[in-house]
C-alpha cells in the first residue's frame, strides 16, 4: 500500500444540539447517534457518510 492515499478518515465532529464533541469514521456504514443526547449526526450514503453535524477536524 506505499504510495496510496487513504481516502477513508475519521472526523471530529460536534453536536449542533448539547455541543458534544465526538469521532466518528467518515464511511460509517450504520446511523451515528450523539453519545450524550441521542440525536443523528450522520446517516450512512452506501459509501460516505451524510453528517449532519459540523466537522471540526479531520483526522490522519
């Protein structure tokens, strides 16, 4: 795998509701909840991952 960029990344994203801030993988393939609040921060898209959310960072 030398020479290939991932394009798979978690980001760091926060909750529009309580401000939580949480990861998550960018191809979840199952609905990401907020751990505090229960509300839906991403949706699953076949590949990538709608969110819902604001992202903060992506991380390596």
């Amino acid at each position: 795998m030398a020479g290939r960029e991932l394009t798979s990344k978690f980001i760091k994203i926060r909750c529009p509701k309580c401000k939580n801030e949480q990861t998550m993988f960018g191809k979840a393939s199952t609905r990401v909840l907020c751990l505090v609040c229960g509300k839906a921060l991403a949706e699953p898209l076949g590949g990538k991952s709608r969110v819902k959310a604001r992202i903060l960072e992506v991380l390596a």
